[in-house]
C-alpha cells in the first residue's frame, strides 16, 4: 500500500497533465508517469494498471469491452485533498456505514463490474457501491439470498447479483466474488433506448432518425452489406457485425464515429442493440431487421461479406492511369517468386488482367480509404492474394497501387488459426489456465494497457501456427478427441498438452473442435485420455534446421535496408532519437510533438507517415539517421564478438523463417532501444530485414524460449500499448 505522500505525489503529477473528470486512456497516463520517474515498480507493484487501482480516492479506472478481445481502458481523475475521502470504495469502512462495511469485508467487486453496471443502467459507481451493498443486506435479512451452494444469488432493482467462490481468497481475504446478470435482453426496435424519431424510423423503413450524421443512401449501403453476410432477425454478437462492416468498407472512421457501438446506434431503424451481461461482462447483441424497400429484389444466393459491389471511381485501365510504385511491385514478387525484386512481364500481365477483369465485374471492396480487388495469382505457399489502390495527391495520376500481396485478411492469417481451429472459451480464463499450470515466468510488459497474460497469448497463438504447418497436431482415430504439445512444462518440468473435444455438427460456435483443459501426460482425467490416444504424443514445435539459425556468423557481410527501417519503420524508433537526429529542422520537430502529444493511434500514424515523408526528401536528415544506424550495427556486431549469445534466434510466423535479432542502442550505447532483424541469404551474406520494438523483438523471440539476455528481458521492457501485429 502507497502511503499519503505517496498518493499526493502521484496525484500533483498526473493532474500537472490531465483535466479532471475526463476520460483519459490508460496508456496515455503510463506513458506519463514513467516519462516522470513514477514506475510502478518504484511502489511495490508488478503493473502499472495495478498502481493505479490501488488510488480510488481520486482515480476512477473501467474497460470497457469493444467487441474484441482487448478492451478499451480508461482512467478519469477526481478532484482530492489528501486526507479527505476520495468518495470510492477503498477496502476501509470510512465513508460508508455497517451495512456496507459487512458487504465489503466479505465480497471482492472489481472496479470492471461496477464500471460495467453503472454504464448499463446509467448510475454512478458511488450508487452502485450503494444499491449492491443494501440490496446484499436487505436479501440476508428478510431470507431472500438463495443458496446454491457454490454460489449465493440475490436481485438488485437493476440485476441479479451473483456471488462465486473468491479464488483467490487465500490472498484477498474475503470468501466471495461479485458478478451480476442484466435482466433479459430487451426486444424489438422500441425497447432501444432512442429517441421517439429514431423508433419511428423502424416502422417507416428507410426513413432516417432525427439527428442521425448518416445519409440515406450511406445507410442504404451498410443495410445491403450487412444482408449480404449476416442473417436476418437473429441475435449476432456485436464484434460478427463489427467484422462484417470492416472489412466491407463501413469503418467508423469513413462516417466519423470513434467507436464502432456509435455508429450502430444510429441504425435503429434496421438494427436492434440489446445489452446482455454474463459474469460481469457487458456483451452487446445486435438483430437486424428487414427493411423492403431496400432489399435486392432477389437476395443473393451467396455474396461474400466483402464482395458488396459499390460504385467505382476507377480507370477502366491500368496502364497509364495508375502509378505502380517499384517498391510495391517488388513486395508482390518477392512473395511471387522469393525474390525481392521488380517482376517480370509475365507477372505485371497477370497484375493488369487481374484489375481488368475486377473493373469489369465490379468486384472491388473498400477498406478504409483502399479500393480492394482480388488478383488471379497465388503466393509461393499458395495463399490468395490481392492488391489495392488508393488516391494520390499528384495532379497528373489520381491513383497509385499501394499493396499488391497475400491477403491477411482473408489467407490463414497465422495469428487467427488457433481461434478457427477450436472454440476456446474467454481469452482471459484460457490464458489464465495455462499459466498457473505452466513454470512461473512474466507474460505481460512492464505498463502493458493490453489485456493480461498478453506475452503468452501471443506465444501459444503462433506456436499452435507453427504446429500447423509441421502437421503435430493429433487426432484420435475416431476424430472424437485432439491434442497438441503448447512448448511449456509444469514447475516439475512435464510437458503441457492443450486438449480439445469435437464438437456437434451443429454446434454453436462453427469450429470442429471445444477446448477441454491443460494437462500433462497421465495426469489426473484428461491426462490419462491423452495416454490413451496418442502413441508418440504430441510433440514440441520445431525451428532449428542448420547451425546458422542459432549462431551469427561475423565473417559474413552484413547488408541493411535502410529505407524500409528508418522510412517505412519510423514508428519504431524511439522519439527521442528522433528527435535529436532531426535537431534543426522546425518541421520535423513539430511533427514529433504532435506525434508524442497525441492520444489518437489514427493520428500519429497520419504524422509518421508526414515526418517519414519529410526525412526522404531532406537528404541531411536521412544521411543523420542511417549514420547513427551503421553505427549502433556496429556496435552490436562487437557485442556479438564478445558474447555470441547476444545475437538472439527468432521465428517470423508470417514468413515461416527463422531470423536473428541484434540490438541496436540508438541513444546510449550501454542500452538497447530496438532491434535488427538480420536473415542469412542464399548467397551467403545476411540482410538486414527489418526493425523491431523490443516488446515486438521478445514476442518473437519467446516462441523459440525464453530468452535470457540482458538486452532482451521482459521485466525491464515498457509497453506503450501500441503494438503492431505484423
């Protein structure tokens, strides 16, 4: 526990920098305290998020759940004089009377619950404290509060209290855990809560809700794309909806919403949002509803969620209309032929015929800004590729190729194979199984605003990838039973096996496979089936094929890609030396602090891309950069030289290769502040790929183990929160 001083300390620091009552995320507030000194290590914690937590006098922190597996947090300060009470529940009985004070000693309530609750139901978290407390002691003394035995249940004017066995009551102290269950789901367009206009639109289809930023027409168009991939009148999650209008082109961006739910809400006159709540999580439901006069006249037999046709602005021709930049065209060979390099005829052929026939057919789809067409080439490892153009700012050329390649989104997307290969549950109790299971170690960056267990979530996604692609995961004979070895071992050093029973063929979740429990061979259960099915067992994955992928070899000549790295990575360097590099130059600089001061990912992206722009054409400031570069190299090539554990193997999931990182100390020579991902060549020499984060450098890394290395350790790395899943 902080002390007064303490707390005050922290207090006058983040209010130095953020107003009061406004909702700041997390990883903004982070990223302050630790630019200032404040490290949550500094007061006895392992996370900043649980520094944070531990100041309810004047600090309010809730996620809140986006439809995908990383929730938004966000902080909100409070005005407070030390010594006064902050007005939220802090574990002691001031402020509150005997009632609460019983409620609190025997039930742990996370701050998500109560967040969660207060957002449904429109209170503040002060009134909720107070409406589950007396709520819990009104029910314990009149006899309403069922037993179930493992659990006690008791209603609230807004929800069902639910009370589960604390797990962590050995540590915590009290025997209970809070969650709570909304009532059922509201039903029909008139249980929305909108206004009047907004209900009337329902019942006069294709009429716009009073207030709503969305065109007829623009509403028309994401009503069709939504028929198009997703059934009518059936309760879809939020994030199946969210997906579908992504990758059709309907961004929240494209119409100026910050978030997805802002968007739906004003489609009431064809959507349905119900609020639903299991085990304390808020879950939104979305129905869609027919709407008549804008359906097709005859719905299409199938349509792919992205292939909704839309009225093109393109050249009916490539040639002479659109810039095909030699960097672009050189990706899409590399992955074409394994050779970096421009394409020959034959290829750009296939590339021109391919936007001919798409032109022809309309079969484009918007990504964002994109127009997406598909390509009638496959990549060396077969995977479906496709390229996509966007507007120029040039006067003579309207439109430039700025991706031609796999598609990730629609290919076996490495990261997502663990995921359609078995229906596993909540990311959070999965990950969590694991880890008490497995050798204690760090799986989350020091500050981390991404969810818990974020290392290893990473880990056991790719490492399930590579598994695929060395065919190690079993089967039973009888298909009723699957298996395959996660790389981890127990604290006695058994391997863990992740297991998985086969699902209905109507089952609910569209995969073959239910995840089923960790174990270890012969163990208790499951561990014993495992033994009983699979002779050998399932084995570890594999990387290692020749000496080379373990040990750099100094002889060899080191090339680098220094436009890719210092261009095209720029977001990947630390600021700082940014910043120094670009000393003298106004432009760059206030580039740089709007990139630092912004708390929108959108936007910084948008200002990399400018100082990127503006370092390519200023020769001085790009000669700077790839100095300071050949010298940190260097530098590493030393460190190689003195200890050949410094050169660190990692696995690149999206290649299938194996690679080797060195550390780069961009700003002092006695830290590392990215890494050089260097790869051995057919011809002998090693070129320098590409650059990484060090949280990045780590995730690739641990797939192989572990790595012990004083450049590279996880508890001495700090996340900023943005990280690049490529």
């Amino acid at each position: 526990m902080m002390d007064l001083n303490e707390k005050s300390y922290i207090y006058q620091l983040l209010t130095q920098r953020f107003p009061t009552e406004t909702e700041i995320p997390l990883s903004s507030i982070s990223l302050w305290m630790t630019k200032n000194g404040a490290y949550s290590r500094n007061y006895g914690y392992i996370k900043m998020k649980s520094l944070l937590l531990d100041l309810p006098e004047f600090l309010t922190f809730y996620e809140i759940p986006n439809g995908t597996i990383n929730p938004e947090q966000y902080v909100v300060l409070h005005h407070w004089q030390p010594g006064s009470d902050g007005g939220s529940y802090d574990g002691s009985d001031e402020g509150y009377d005997e009632a609460d004070a019983s409620f609190y000693s025997l039930v742990n309530v996370p701050s998500k619950s109560t967040a969660a609750y207060a957002a449904l139901f429109n209170m503040t978290l002060e009134d909720v404290y107070d409406e589950i407390a007396q709520a819990f002691e009104e029910a314990r003394a009149s006899g309403a509060l069922e037993d179930g035995g493992s659990c006690l249940r008791y209603t609230t004017p807004h929800a069902t209290v639910i009370l589960t066995e604390n797990r962590y009551q050995e540590m915590d102290g009290r025997p209970w855990h809070f969650s709570f269950e909304s009532p059922l789901p509201r039903t029909g367009p008139a249980a929305s809560p909108a206004a009047p206009a907004m209900q009337a639109a329902h019942a006069a289809p294709g009429g716009i809700p009073a207030a709503s930023p969305l065109s007829e027409q623009d509403r028309r168009e994401i009503y069709l794309a939504l028929c198009a991939a997703l059934p009518l009148e059936e309760k879809l999650h939020m994030a199946r909806v969210s997906l579908v209008l992504n990758e059709s082109g309907h961004t929240k961006e494209r119409y100026g919403f910050q978030k997805m739910k802002e968007l739906l809400r004003c489609l009431t006159d064809f959507l349905t949002l119900d609020d639903a709540v299991m085990g304390g999580v808020p879950q939104t439901l979305i129905t869609i509803h027919a709407v008549p006069a804008w359906s097709y006249p005859h719905r299409p037999a199938a349509i792919h969620a992205n292939a909704a046709k839309i009225s093109l602005p393109l050249p009916l021709e490539m040639d002479g209309t659109i810039l095909l930049p030699p960097k672009t065209l050189a990706k899409l060979n590399l992955e074409v032929t394994g050779a970096e390099e421009q394409p020959s005829g034959e290829l750009l052929g296939d590339l021109r015929e391919s936007y001919r026939k798409a032109r022809q057919s309309g079969d484009f789809r918007r990504r964002g800004d994109a127009y997406v067409f598909s390509l009638n080439i496959t990549a060396l490892n077969g995977a479906p590729m496709v390229a996509s153009l966007k507007e120029t700012n040039a006067a003579n050329v309207r439109w430039y190729l700025n991706f031609a390649g796999a598609d990730r989104r629609e290919a076996n997307i490495p990261g997502k194979m663990l995921e359609r290969f078995a229906f596993l549950g909540s990311w959070p109790s999965f990950l969590e199984e694991l880890a008490k299971k497995a050798l204690p170690e760090p799986w989350d960056f020091e500050g981390s605003t991404q969810k818990e267990y974020f290392i290893l979530q990473k880990y056991i996604q790719y490492t399930f990838y590579r598994l695929q692609l060395e065919d190690k995961i079993c089967i039973s004979e009888h298909k009723s039973f699957a298996a395959f070895n996660t790389g981890l071992v127990s604290p006695y050093y058994d391997d863990i096996y992740a297991c998985f029973e086969a699902q209905d063929d109507d089952g609910e979740y569209q995969t073959q496979w239910r995840f089923l429990e960790f174990c270890t061979a012969a163990g208790r259960g499951t561990g014993k089936k495992l033994v009983e099915y699979f002779n050998p067992l399932p084995q570890p994955a594999s990387y290692f094929e020749r000496r080379g992928d373990l040990l750099f070899d100094l002889e060899k000549e080191l090339h680098t890609d220094y436009e890719h790295i210092l261009l095209d990575n720029i977001s990947r360097l630390p600021l700082d030396f940014i910043r120094e590099e670009c000393r003298g130059a106004e432009e760059a600089q206030e580039l740089i602090d709007e990139i630092e001061d912004g708390q929108d990912w959108a936007a910084r992206k948008r200002f990399y891309r400018q100082l990127s722009d503006l370092i390519a054409s200023t020769p001085r400031l790009f000669n700077r950069m790839r100095n300071r570069l050949e010298d940190a190299i260097e530098l590493a090539r030393k460190q190689v030289r003195w200890n050949f554990k410094t050169a660190i193997p990692c696995y690149f999931p999206t290649r299938n290769v194996m690679s080797l990182m060195l550390p780069l100390a961009l700003q002092n020579d006695n830290r590392a502040d990215a890494a050089l991902v260097v790869e051995l060549t057919s011809s002998g020499n090693y070129q320098g790929q590409t650059i990484l984060t060090l949280q990045q450098a780590y995730l690739d890394g641990r797939l192989l183990c572990r790595p012990n290395s004083e450049w590279l350790d996880s508890e001495t790395i700090y996340s900023d929160g943005d990280y690049d899943d490529d």
